[in-house]
C-alpha cells in the first residue's frame, strides 16, 4: 500500500480526495491535516465519511509527512511552496491541487498571486500534472503541479486544434461556465445558496488567475503565443464545468471529429462524444472524464468545442490521483472507476 | 380601461401575463383562452393569481376576441398567424409573443420552423416590437410581433456597438444561457427537475431558430448582413437569460461606456452598469429591465457585452405590455413597475 | 406620504422592506442604516433597486430616525430594545421585524436569546404584530412586535382549531420546513450552496427560539398553556415556508373546512385553499398571502393543516408593512397587491 | 460471476442498477429489456455510461431472461408480477424493485394499486426484502419485494421503538419528504424543473401508497396493528429522503441512543448518528446508507427520530443489490462500497 498525507483537508478539493482513496485499492490515507480542525475526526466534519475513515484532522508537521510516499497539498496558494522543498529533498512525491507550481513564468505568477514565490528551483522542476500532455514527465517527477479546473477543461478541448494548427492562435475565445464549488468552502456572502442560486452571472471578465496557466499550456502545444479572450461564469449548481470553446479554421474541414477521436483515442479519461451530442456536466459528476463534443455552426468557418468535467473530480482530486497513479506504475485508473451521478 | 385578451393563457408567458396585468392601471384582462382548458379557472390552475383574476379560460373564438382593444398570443408558432389576420382588419391591435412575425423573410422563416407562412402580408406589415429600436413605428403598428428572449438579450448589448461600426461585423459570438422556462411548460423528460438541475448543457450548437431573428436585427443595424456564432445553453434555474457576446474592435478605445450609456440613457427599461460590474440575472427576476456591462479583458481589441434579462418579463410578457403601453399611448412604464426578486 | 426609516437595511428583511416599499403609494423610504455600509448607496449593494432607490445607508442615529413618522428594526435581537423606547417616547411608531419584543415573559425571553432585556416596559406594551388576531390593538399601538416566520405560519394554521377548543390542546405536532434565506445574510458555511443544495436536513430539533413564541400565541387562542413538537427543517431553496400541523380531535368532524374558511373569510392575506388541495411555497413567492389546506387522512381523527408563506414577506416584511398600514389607517392592502412569482 | 437480467431499465432506479452494477466485483449485467428503446445503447441513453457498458436495450423476453441467474423488475406495478411466476419456476432469483410483491393482504393491495392481483401464490411467497428485518428468509427466498423508499426510512427510524413497544402505536406520526426522483422519469408537467423547483409542498396528504406498506411492516414488528398518519412531501432536490417521525413515549427515558446503536450495531448499512446530530440526505446521497439520529425535545414525553437515505440507493437500487448479495451468499457490501458525494 502506498502511504499518503494529505494537507488541508477541510476544503472541498481535500473531502474529494478522501472520498475517491476511500476505495482506491494500493492507497491509505496516512495522515490528514489541518491547523483550524486539530483533533477532529474527519468523518464528524464530512458524514458521509462515516464508516470510511476513523483519521483525525492534526497540525501539520513535515516530519510526520515525510514517512508518506506521497503528499497532496489541497491548500490555498503559497502553503504548498512553504512545504513542498523540504518534502522533496527527503524522498517524498508531492502532488500540488493548488496553484504554487503551475506557471512557469514566476513574475508572471506573482502579478496574479498577489506575492513572491519562495521555491523558484522547484517551480522550475515541477512537472504540470495533465497526463494528456506530460504522461512521460509525470512518471518520473518529484513535484506534480495538478492543473486548475478551467485550465483542465479548457486545454483538453482546444489541444487538437492547437497541437495541429488548425485555427488562428491569436482568437481564441473560452466561455466557460462553473458550479459554485469552484469557489471553495470558506464562509463567504457571495457563495450563499440565497446569493447565487436562480441567478447566473460572469465573474472575472476583466482577468482571472487561470488566464496565464491556460495561455502557458496552448502556447507550448502550439509552438508560439496564444490570444485567448477567458470569461469564467458562476452557474447555480454545485459541481462541473462547462467549457465552450471558440476558434477560426483556418482551412474549415469536415475532419475535426476525426481529429479529435484519435488525439484521444487511448486516452482512459477524454472522451469524445459522437457528433452532434453535447455533452453534460452531470454525466461527469463525481467521475474522473472529460467529455467533449465539437461542432461547425452553419458549416462555416467557426469551430466550437464543447468541454465538461466535474471540477472537483478531473479538474482537481480525480486528476490529482491519476497523476498518483502514473507516478507509482500503478493503472492509471485505479481507484478511479467512478460513474456519473446521473440523475 | 383598455380590454385585451390572451390567447393560449396555460403557458409560462401566459400565466407571467396575468401576473403583470393583475396590477396594471389602465388594462383589464377580459378574455383568455385554452382549448383544453375550457371553462377551468386560471387561478385553479395558477393559485399565484388566486384573489387577483376570476376567469375562466374559454375556447378561442374570434368574434369574442374581437370586442377586445387588443389580443396578445402566448402561443406556440402558428397559432397566431392563422388568427390574427381577421383581428386585425376588424381593428384590435394584435401582439404577438410568438415566433410567427418576427422574421421577414418568409422562406428563411419556413425553413427554421418548419411550415408554410400563412399571413404573409400581415407579417410584411408587422412591426419588430423592439421599443428601444422601433418605438416610433410601434406607435402606430397594428400588429406586433415581440421580440424572442435570447434575440431581445443579444440584440440589446450588441446595437450600441453595431449600429456604430465598432466592431468587425462578420465574427460576432453570442454565447447565451437561459433558465429552463424558457422551453416552456410542456410535459418532456429533458426538462424534468431531474434531468436538468445540477447540470448544465449546451443545446442547439448547430443551429437555433433565434439565429436567423437575431441576424436579422443586427444586420439592419449595421446597415450589412453580419456573421454570427450563437450558441445557447440551459442553465440549471428557472427564468433569466444571461448573453456573453463577444467583438473585434476595429479600433480599441476606452470610450465604450460612455458609449452605451448615451444609447440608453433615455431608456425606462435598458440598465447601463457602472463599469467593471458583472450583472446577475437574479437582478432582473420577474422585472423587466435588461441590465448591461461592457469589458475590454487586458485592454485588448476584444470587446465582451454582458447582458441579462427575464426571460419571461423583458424576453416575454413584460416586453408585450411596454408594447400595449406604446401602443395606446400610455405611460411606457405603466405596469412594469417591477422590482427583481433578490434574494 | 407617510415618512419612514429602516434600521439595519443590508439584510435580507431590509432588502425586502425595500422591494415592497418601491411600489408603496404611500410611503416614502426617507432613512435607511447600515453602520458597516455606510455611504454605500443601496442600490449599489443590491442591483435590483436600481431605478428604484436613491438612498446610501447612513449610521444609525436617534435624532435622524425621530424625524420620521414609523421606523422598521430589521436588525439581530438586541439591537431593536436599546433604540426604540426612545423613538417610541419622541412619537416614532416603531415596527421591529425582530426578535426583541415577541415575548412577554421576559425570564424566558433572556433564557433562549441569551441575553438581558433592557427595555420591559415597552416589552410589556408592544402589540403582537399578527393582524389576524390583534388587528385593533395594532391600529392604536406605539409598538408593534412582527411575529416570526414560523410563528406566522403555524399561529394562522392552528387558530381556527385551538381558539375553538377542537383538538387536544398538549399534543400539538408542527413540522415545518424553511427555505435558506431564513438563516440571514450572513456568511456562513453552513448556508453555502455546496453546503445546502441537494440536501435535506432538520435542526435544532432539540429545541429553537420560535417555539416559546408559538407556544404563547396559541396558548393565549387556547386559554391554556398547549404542549407543542416543533422540528424546523432546511429545504433546499431560497423563499417559503412549509409548515405541517398535526392535531388529534376530540370529536372528529367533517366541518374543518368550513370552519376555516369562515375564520378567515374577511382576511385579505389568508386564503383558505379548496378541499384536497395543497399549497405549493411558490404560490406565494413574493407575495403577502398564507395559504392554507386542512386534511383528516382516512377520515381518521388526526388533523392535518398544511400553511404555507413567503418567510420573507408575510413572515416579516410584508407583515410588516401590513402592520404599517394598520397602524395608520390606510388600506391594509396598501403596497401589499403583489403576486406570487409562478414559475 | 453471477449474469443479472434487468427488466425496465430506462427509469431512475434502472440507470441507478447500471451504475452500482458497473463495479460489482461478482456481477455482470447480461440483458436489459426495454420495450420502447429496443436496440439503443444504454451507454447513448445515458452517457454516464460511456465506458462501463456496451449492452443495448432489448424486447423482454422470458426465454433471454430465464438464462440470468437472477433477474431485477424496475419496473411500474402490474409487470413483474406478469413474469415473475415464470421466472421463478425456472430457477432464476427475482428481485422486484416495484410494488408487485409488497403487500400480503392483496385485496388491500388491489384497493390501492387498481388491478387486480395476478400472482396470489407467488406474492404469499416473496419475502419482503428489508434486510434488517428479514435477513435469514431473503437468504433462501426465490422471490424477494424490495421496500419503497418512504416505507425503508420510515421503518429504519421506527424499528427499535415498535420492537419494543416503547411508544403508543396508535399515534405514530411519518412526516416525509422525498427529491423529485421519487416520482419517476416519465413526462410530467408536474415534475418540471419549473413546476418544482424553489418550491415545497405535501401531496397525498389524503392517503399514499406507501401507507399500506408501511402499517404491515411496522404492525408485524409491534405485535399488534399500528395507526399512522403519513404525509409526504416534494422538495425541490433530485435525491434524498428525510422522514420525521414521531411518536409518544410510554416511558420517557434516556436510554433511546443506546437502543438504537444495540438494534443496529451489525447493521452495516444503518448508520446511527452521535446524539445531537441531524443527518443531513447528501450525507447519502449515491450511498447505501441510512443514518438515522434520536430527540427526545425539551426531556419530554415525545420522541422525535429523523432518518435519511438515498431514495435511489437504500431506498430502490442499492437495497435490490444487497439482497442479492445475501441471495447468492457473497458479502453483504459488495459492490456496495459507495461513499456519499459530499458536496
């Protein structure tokens, strides 16, 4: 059994992951920390733990996390860089849900993260944990940066268009559209179920943290910058992500569906629906995939993508324990044979 | 008093009619109709209306309707156009909340409904019931045909921007959500609560019958026919349409505001926000206003127009009463004094 | 016009107080407090005021307040007790939509809201707010106490049993079920959306601060103490109150139904429903009715009263501002003719 | 591996066998039947399945069906009792998730079912599949009745009180409130998102199905016949049911915590919650649990039990999966592992 600690695991990133270990076969869950719930047993916080777990919460403490193989960090950003560095050097694999690791461009970093970056050498080694792309670097990491939820819809349906191509890299346009999970767990007014049910809106239409993680990951897969518009909404349900996704064909083709099936072909998590569906965030929701459909409108010269994920399953705790999976040889789907809640 | 009558009262729009006539000063509800709905009354049906209406729907008969001022159909496509021909000659003012004279292309309209027009001089003579675009020929209109929801939404954020030549007018993106009422109140498995909470979806990527009105709206505007992408989605709520449109700005300034606040300054119903708000469709529930931001993300040559209203007030019956109140020359707000439901 | 102010204006009662207030023919809105918003103005903090109100919130002061003819406490317990025997002494009518003056045994006040009260005298004064008993001590009271939303829903559906002495008075069975916005606006984990949608659950089951409030109204109608089970649940939604009222006959009786109906025949806000039907919570979703069903399941001698209200207006400030009407004379339907949002 | 034959699966409790039966370790599903889907591919019914099954609906047929080793109905009253006989002759355990099989007096059944029985001998056989009750009969049954959901939780709740005869039977009190899953997937204008949604209200207050059902199971534990007064109620969520039950206790006494942990201590899917707590239905929601908790308000003489399951899971699917694990003698969990999605 692979031993792991996770820290933070009061938000809903860190119930996930425990929901999902529950049932993961070469998994134990060693130890789980928090600083605010010291001593109370994970399962009289989270009930439908109960009978799964018999852990408690303590303080986070790196030599008790260094006897793991592996570290999750489920914490807001800036915790995971504090600790990450030490638990490296001492052996341990350190899986990162927040967003200390995933740009590369550390100025760029802290103009959206609002501080310095304190393990620039890491941020540098850390491997962007989307099996998609980096399935090879993941399997000999030391640090796994796991993608945002927005980043992992968003990069999963432009990359076949981006990797070949085929639309104008300078506009592209991504309307996507959240549950309020995305927000986390923290007491807030504008998360009540009062303020954000039966009503929808945008968010962040002036600029939003994901926008350079994206832009990072569609300028490397095309080979030079990318023009991305990103307008994130809030949508009155708890969980998944709704990507819709625009671009320009260069060459408009009728061959983009079969495009997009062999990109994926082997891919246990992407799955491309047939032609003319459009897929819902329901039928991922509490499960590990991402579902896409693409479309051309009125035959035309515009292509639109649509791209769903459960952003607490694919977009952060499912991802994260893929990335857990590749890095220890093990199927990358153990643990990880979840079905969609549906209905 | 003016008399009206409504046709095909069971509906959403029907019922949301009743709602808003219920506290209008100068109207009285004198007729209303449903074929399997004889003789039951609506607020037996609706007991929202209980101790505001003490009628009964009738079998629609037109002699009856015609000893109205004016008729308003609620009714599905095809309803309205094989009634309103002889309403109309025999001098009640007919408005339409249907789909049958909104486009005046009839073949284009045969083709995306699905049936020959039937009254295609009156659908020559039909005046687009868009007060902040046709006010002056509403006035004097015999036969209005009310905007659709996504149309009014979408059409209303993008006219500042169009009838000005600001942006290019070939790649408009219009990607609109809309609360489930919206596909109406009919007995279907995909808008069950069970079917539709907890999940969002596109729907109608390849084409949408409110493509060819909204085109037709912009391109008067713009004085050129206009390329556009429309993608709507179904949002897990009940009323509110939210429209995200996006522009290339052929010349980025920084005057858009200022811009969109002159358009409407004199509009009862059309709400500039303060720059850099979000609006929240909750804001115009059971209201008639439609409430506007504009954004230009990373001061780029994107233009991004944020556009809410109630679907079934501004997009429906609410736009049908400012109508009758331009019509009869009423106060336009008579009314329409409504203030959005929040929380 | 009648000059009012409201205390505590960034609540959910207060928002609400100015929803209904907008459409007031009588009634102007002429102060309005927040001591954390002051400045701001309210149609900034809650959008769907705007057009409606010019006002920003200001700290709350005595002097101010006095210039106006009633003043609403929409505030937390504690606050209403310390301002409004001075407001009431300088000829303020004063209407608290809180807790502070419901309870006349004071002892038992302090014990369920933890706190000494430093007003008695007014406490011993202020006049029960709930029109549909003491309609003649509000119209010449200086105080009035707005009953709670649960209060309001079981008092009016036990009434016409207890005052007539028609089920055993210390078996009474009130199971009721709230939408979130009862909880308040304050942020709060356990009123999140993630926390509340899709779920279902009772609290304080062990006791809650509105059963010694029920239990002296209906004790009082009774003219004996009654034994009451009160179990108040959390309903996934926003606006309404379910309550379900349980009772054992003495002499069971086919004339429940009458009896209602002419206890509440000259109400304007009690609708008695027709035989076999049930109140739907959105019936009266926005509106100033409680309707009621009354049961006797297999004709059997247990009582079933199903009551339902909109928590936020006939169970505080439509209430309220029926209150208001009463205490100056005017229509008590005055401001008060909205219907319920349906769909 | 044990070969399952589904008889109706497009239904709720049918996609919610697929679900739970896509990771039995011991189970494969062979055949679905469906009469109107014939030759659809679940997997394109309901895309939550993509990737777990490749079956497609087909015709019932006995013959097919007679080659499973065991055969699930989730079908509407008056279809499994049409093929359950056959079944059964030939050897293959059946497993009725529908009402068929419920009730033993079958002219009660027929009273509120509206046909007539077809199957007397077979329905006096079937053990009726609540397996905290009935453990040692379903293991050798051919014929088992899995519960309703209401009657599961009500039962589950008022079990240990009834064994023991601690209340007064003749005044039991199942206030119940159910998601609108309960109500099935069929077209329904009053199942609509529109219809339901921030909504809540009882139905059936005169007299439910479930009535009969639960008043001989909770009539068999006391000994002698119990009088109920059982009213359900909608709320506007897909899963979950919370029952609120009440009773009078002969004896009032401290000692109910620890009667119900006894009673259910090697139960292991009843879940008896620390003293204090409220279960909350997402706690279970997608999980076989019910988590049921015990108040004794204000130490008086009424007992106050609240249970909660997941109305597709213990109360249809899950429970239906359990029997057959002790049917075929495999532990009782298999396959069962399911953890609640929180949130």
């Amino acid at each position: 059994m692979i031993k792991v600690g996770i820290v933070g695991g009061t938000g809903y990133t860190g119930v996930e992951l425990l929901r999902i270990l529950a049932n993961h076969p070469d998994v134990k869950v060693d130890v789980i920390t928090s600083r605010s719930e010291e001593g109370i047993r994970v399962a009289d916080m989270f009930p439908n733990l109960r009978g799964h777990f018999d852990l408690a919460f303590t303080v986070p403490d790196v030599d008790r996390l260094a006897t793991c193989d592996a570290v999750f960090f489920a914490t807001p950003h800036g915790v995971a860089m504090s600790m990450a560095p030490e638990l490296v050097e001492r052996g341990v694999k350190v899986i990162d849900l927040g967003a200390d690791f995933r740009i590369k461009d550390l100025e760029l970093w802290s103009r959206w993260y609002g501080m310095e970056h304190t393990a620039p050498a890491l941020a540098a080694e850390a491997v962007y944990g989307l099996p998609e792309v980096n399935r090879e670097q993941i399997r000999s990491a030391r640090m796994i940066a796991c993608p945002g939820c927005y980043p992992t819809a968003v990069q999963l349906g432009y990359l076949p268009l981006v990797e070949n191509g085929l639309i104008d890299h300078r506009r592209l346009i991504a309307d996507c559209k959240s549950g309020v999970s995305g927000a986390g767990r923290g007491a807030s007014v504008g998360t009540l179920l009062c303020e954000t049910s039966e009503s929808f809106k945008a968010y962040g239409a002036a600029g939003h943290r994901h926008l350079p993680e994206i832009k990072q990951g569609l300028s490397a897969a095309a080979g030079r910058p990318v023009g991305l518009t990103f307008v994130p909404h809030l949508t009155p349900m708890i969980r998944g992500i709704h990507a819709t996704l625009y671009g320009v064909l260069k060459d408009p083709t009728d061959g983009l569906q079969a495009l997009f099936e062999e990109r994926y072909a082997d891919e246990p998590f992407v799955d491309v629906m047939p032609a003319g569906s459009h897929p819902e965030t329901r039928s991922v929701k509490g499960a590990n995939y991402c579902r896409i459909s693409i479309f051309r409108p009125q035959d035309d010269d515009t292509v639109v993508v649509l791209s769903v994920i459960d952003n607490l399953v694919k977009g952060a705790a499912g991802q994260a324990v893929q990335n857990l999976n590749i890095l220890f040889g093990l199927d990358e789907r153990a643990g990880l044979n979840l079905v969609g809640l549906m209905p």
